[in-house]
C-alpha cells in the first residue's frame, strides 16, 4: 500500500509539473528608440530592431508590447515592465528588450532621461516569473553589472533565472549596420533565433547557444570593436529559449 501511495504522488508531481509547462506563458516588453528630438542624436534602425524582434518574437508568443517613438519614455517603460511583472507567474518567462542610446550605467529614454539599470533590477526582482531574459542593445550596455559607476548594479548579475545579453562592454559602444539595416547586436540576435546558433540541430536554442553565436557574428562584423557579454548563472546556460519542436 505504502508503494502504490508512493507512486500516485510521483505521478500526480509529474502531471502538475507538465500542467504548469502547458500553461506557461511568456510575456515580452520590447522598447526601441530612434528619434530623440535631437539631430545629431537621433539613430537610423533602433525602431527597426524593435519591430523586427516583435515580429520573430510573435512566433513564440502573442503577449507582447511594443514601445516605440514618444511611447518608449521612462514612465512608460517602467510601469509597463512594472504591469509585466505583476501578472506573469511561476512558470512563466519575462523577455525585455532594449534599443536606442545608453550611457555608463543608464539606457537613455525617448524623452531623454536616463533609465538607470537599478531602476529595471528592481522590478524584475519582484516578479514570480521563473524566468528573465533581457537583451540589451546600447552603447556601454557591459556597465549593466560591472560596478564600475554607481548606478550599475551587481543585483543584475548571477541572479538565478536571470540572463541578460548586452551588446558590449562598458568601454565599447554599439553600433549600426546602415547597409543592412539593423544593428550589428540585433542582426545577430535575430539571425541566431531563426536557427544559425541551433548547432545540434534539436530545434531548441539555448541561453549559451545563443551568447555564442551573437559574441562570434558581432565581434566578427564589428572588427573586433564590439564585444557582446552574457550575465547569467551557469545554471541557465543550457535553458531553453526558443523552439520549433510544435
């Protein structure tokens, strides 16, 4: 009695943990900024690349705002990510994406203020989301955990269920490919999710297959001046996060 006991539980763990994968949604905040009101600060394929991850990102998952223009200023950005938060579950996954201008600790804003990555550590901190992915398309975006001013955070780093890629260290900027219309980071992004980084061929593309891919295609193009990094814990590495499999 006491085995077949044992059984129905390790049976009944298994259909809830397969009820929780089924029901698991991912929830995604992509933000792109090209025009800053400025001449000379305005960029030419920002937007572009936010638009061209939603497109690729809607393959996966219908959950989706998009903030471009005036819409993608810091008010905005936060409560939006802050609403995110608020409604994903254990389970689920957060994506948050980022083009557009960044200084030494701070993503720049459509109405030039300066969004400090302590004030986005902060919020994702507080989800019940398993999972959180950001991708980071800026200038110094490596200042997101490297301690090197005061406004960067080490809370983003290590973080258990958290990966951030950014799109160069904290002394490099990131740059644009006008002749092909996105940015070096994003271009390579999008290529890697669409299977060039699948290199076991099963289908699945994992947080390390992804960084692999970005980091050889941008510091290839780049010519070496652009180095992207990956800030995540060993244990999301080979976590999945993206499939064709249905």
């Amino acid at each position: 009695m006491k085995r077949l006991f044992n059984t129905l539980i390790i049976c009944l763990i298994l259909v809830t943990t397969d009820t929780l994968s089924v029901n698991a949604r991912t929830f995604a905040l992509i933000a792109g900024v090209s025009n800053y009101g400025v001449e000379d600060a305005n960029l030419s394929q920002t937007t572009k690349d936010a638009k061209a991850f939603k497109q690729l990102l809607s393959k996966q998952t219908k959950d989706i705002t998009l903030l471009t223009s005036t819409y993608a200023n810091h008010d905005n950005i936060l409560e939006k990510l802050r609403a995110i938060c608020n409604r994903a579950q254990n389970g689920d996954r957060i994506i948050f994406y980022f083009s557009g201008h960044g200084n030494k600790g701070y993503l720049l804003t459509s109405d030039i203020k300066p969004l400090y990555y302590t004030e986005i550590a902060n919020i994702l901190n507080t989800t019940k989301a398993s999972d959180v992915i950001c991708f980071i398309d800026a200038c110094f975006a490596g200042t997101l955990a490297s301690g090197t001013t005061v406004q960067s955070t080490a809370s983003l780093s290590n973080h258990d269920g958290h990966a951030y890629f950014v799109s160069c260290r904290p002394t490099e900027t990131s740059k644009e490919a006008a002749w092909v219309g996105q940015g070096f980071f994003t271009q390579a992004l999008l290529k890697g999710l669409r299977g060039k980084c699948d290199y076991d061929h099963n289908k699945e593309i994992t947080v390390l297959e992804l960084f692999k891919y970005i980091h050889a295609d941008v510091t290839r193009r780049s010519l070496k001046g652009q180095h992207p990094q990956l800030i995540a814990p060993k244990g999301m590495h080979d976590k999945v996060i993206f499939d064709w499999k249905e």
